[in-house]
C-alpha cells in the first residue's frame, strides 16, 4: 500500500525537471555532506522521513557519527548545480554518491602505513567537504570527456548513415530509370495480356474442354498474377516519375522507408542522435510491445560541459578541486539561511526587506500623529500652568532670584 509520502515522491520523480539540479548540504560543526536532488534535503516526505531518507546516506564509523536529525542550525547549503539535461544531472548524482561510500570503506594509513587510530579515523572519515567537491569536479571532467567521444560517435554514424543512404538512393534512381525504359519499349501492353491469360485460365474459360485447376494450381496463378500486376504497376509509375523530373525525391522515400523498416525488424541499428526522431510521418510508433522499443529513438549519454552552472555559498570553496572544465560556470549562490537558492531565479544578494501593507503604514502615520498630538497638548498644559502662577506673589521674587544667579 503505498502512503501519502511515497506517492509524493514518485510525483516527484516523474516531474520533468527531476534530476536538473543537485543541491549539496555541509554539516557547519563536522564538515559531512549530504547530496539532495531537491530544494530542500528533506524534500516532499513526512518528518520522521525526511530524517531517514536523508540521513542514509552518512555512513556510521563511530558514536555519534551520524545525528538523530536533521538541524536547521547544523546544516547549511553549500553547493548547487545545474545541468543542461536530466539524465545527466542524475549521472553525477550517483556517482557523488558512490565516490563517497568508496571513500567510507577504503581507509587511510599513517605515514608509517599502519591504521590510523580509532577516533582521529572518524573525524577524518566525517571530513567530506573538500572531498566532495574535488569528487564533484572530477565527475564533470569524467562527463566532459564522454560527451565528446559520443559526440563523435554519433558524428561517425550519421556520416555512415548519410553515404549508405546516398548510395542507395542512386542505385534506386538508376532502377527507377530502368524500369521507364521498359515502359517505352511497350512491356505494360505485354504483361496486361499475360494477365488476362492467367486469369482466364484460373477461371477455367481458356480451355473449356479441360477440367478447371485445382485449387493450389488457383492458389500459385494468383500469386502469379499478383507478381505481374506489381511488376506492371512498378513501371507505369516509373514511368510517370521520369516523365514529371521527381526522380530523386521518389528515390529518397523510398530509401528512408526501406531503412525504417530495417530498424523495426531490428536489422539495422537505430539513430543514436538524441535530437533526432527515428519515426516521422506516417510512422507512429505502437503503444506498447517489442515494436515500440524498437521504433522509439535510442538514448545516449550525451554529456557536455556547456550550460553546466555551480553555484556556491562561499566561492573561494572552488579550490578544493585541482580543476574545473573551463565551459562551467561558477557563480555566488546569494544570501541564504537554511535552504538553497532557487537556481531558476537570480540570486539574492542583499538582505530581505519585509514589506508592510497600505493598512499597516496608515496604522503607523495614525499613531505617530496621535503622539505629536499628545506632546502638544501637555506642552499647552504646561504652559497654561506657567502662566497661572505667575500672578501668585512670591513667583516674582523667585524669578529674579534664578536671573541674578544663572550665568
């Protein structure tokens, strides 16, 4: 039975940018990372869930070497990367992930070559940021490379395709001219009056005396009649074909159908381009079975360097790797607290402002007048009580006492 959070998942994972991005997440108090396909390491699960699927991935090499959860005040974003298709996204994404339990498995010795001790094995074992993103780099070399050899593969084949095609094209040119020089020399008018013969010997009015033929003799003078009834109709349209000067688009369909035909028999293999359909027209592949497999386009890795983006949280971490392929784009991933960036949008580079609502400002200006109204009412109070005790005797004196005294 499947729960709210699996569903959600594989919603997830049937959604046409899944595997467009990686996000890497570093631990600020022992350096682990954790690898994300989506914006957040806890993506679409429920609590206990996004703990568990997270989590998996850091291996235990001691007591407290793998935390109970996941802490918004541990883990910050330190990476993000996108790529220009999702197969490739996904690509990188499992090999991060096998680089570092290779690493998890295979430990470093001392310089003396023995094992390095218990706990100083641990914290060096925990210490994945600088490995992560040298593993990361040498991953995009790794692509780099095999999308140049299957680019020239794929040029390769094309080149085969397009002279065997080129080739076949002429011989079918050469046949179709063949066939219009026996439509001149009168061979339709010939096959027409075999055909009437045939058919009037299956019907049995050729030799009235005789008993008619039997029936696999009917079954052969069909087929017979049919061979000829292609054969005459061959020439008549080779014949027109010539006559209009649609020689060579003729022979070209003919070839494409041909070879189509070959790759659903399985007889030759497919297009290996992946911006290339293999189906076109009135060619539509079947809904299901052997036959779809063999008429939907074959998918390649088709990597490449261009359009690749790395997004960092502190840019000066790109020197953890020896090198990078020089078609990447590094750039800062912008102001972020506990969930990376949208990589999609532009990044934020200054700090949020919180805008407040019409209502809230003329609330605030209402208040702030209500104030100066205040200040000046009890200033006007003041006054009046200043102005009343002057008449009372004994304020003089006071006043003048205070104006000899004072500087």
């Amino acid at each position: 039975m499947r729960t709210k959070s699996t569903k959600a998942a594989i919603a997830v994972k049937k959604a046409d940018g899944h595997g467009r991005h990686i996000f890497i997440y570093n631990n600020l108090l022992t350096n682990q990372v954790i690898y994300s396909l989506t914006q957040s390491m806890q993506g679409v699960l429920t609590s206990k869930c996004q703990n568990n699927h997270a989590l998996k991935q850091l291996a235990y090499f001691g007591k407290k070497s793998v935390p109970a959860t996941l802490r918004k005040d541990v883990w910050a974003p330190l990476i993000s990367v996108t790529f220009p298709r999702n197969n490739q996204g996904l690509d990188a994404f499992r090999k991060l992930r096998e680089y570092r339990r290779i690493r998890d498995v295979t430990w470093d010795k001392d310089a003396e070559g023995m094992p390095l001790e218990k706990k100083r094995r641990k914290k060096a074992l925990m210490n994945q940021k600088a490995a992560s993103i040298a593993d990361l780099a040498a991953i995009l070399h790794k692509q780099e490379i095999i999308g140049r050899e299957t680019a020239a593969k794929a040029e390769q084949v094309r080149e085969e395709q397009q002279a065997k095609a080129a080739e076949e094209q002429r011989q079918v040119e050469s046949e179709l001219r063949e066939l219009a020089k026996r439509a001149q020399n009168g061979e339709p008018a010939e096959l027409e009056a075999k055909i009437e013969d045939l058919t009037a010997h299956m019907l049995g009015q050729k030799f009235p005396n005789q008993p008619s033929p039997g029936e696999r003799r009917k079954e052969n003078i069909a087929k017979q009649i049919l061979r000829l009834r292609q054969l005459r109709n061959s020439i008549k349209r080779a014949d027109e074909t010539v006559q209009d000067g649609s020689v060579s688009e003729v022979a070209k369909n003919r070839v494409e159908r041909r070879r189509i035909s070959r790759a659903l028999s399985g007889q030759e293999p497919k297009q290996i381009l992946h911006d290339q359909d293999l189906i076109k027209g009135s060619w539509p592949p079947p809904h299901f079975g052997r036959r779809r497999i063999l008429s939907l386009p074959k998918k390649v890795n088709y990597y490449t360097s261009e359009g690749v983006k790395v997004a960092w949280s502190n840019v000066m971490d790109a020197e953890f790797a020896e090198s990078w392929p020089e078609a990447v784009q590094h750039t800062h991933m912008g102001i972020t607290r506990h969930t990376a960036a949208n990589p999609d949008l532009p990044p934020r580079m200054e700090p949020k402002v919180r805008h407040r609502s019409p209502m809230h400002e003329a609330e605030v200006e209402g208040r702030k007048e209500e104030i100066k109204q205040s200040k000046r009412e009890a200033a006007e109070e003041e006054k009046k009580a200043n102005a009343a005790t002057d008449n009372e005797p004994g304020w003089n004196l006071v006043r003048r006492l205070r104006a000899r005294l004072s500087p």
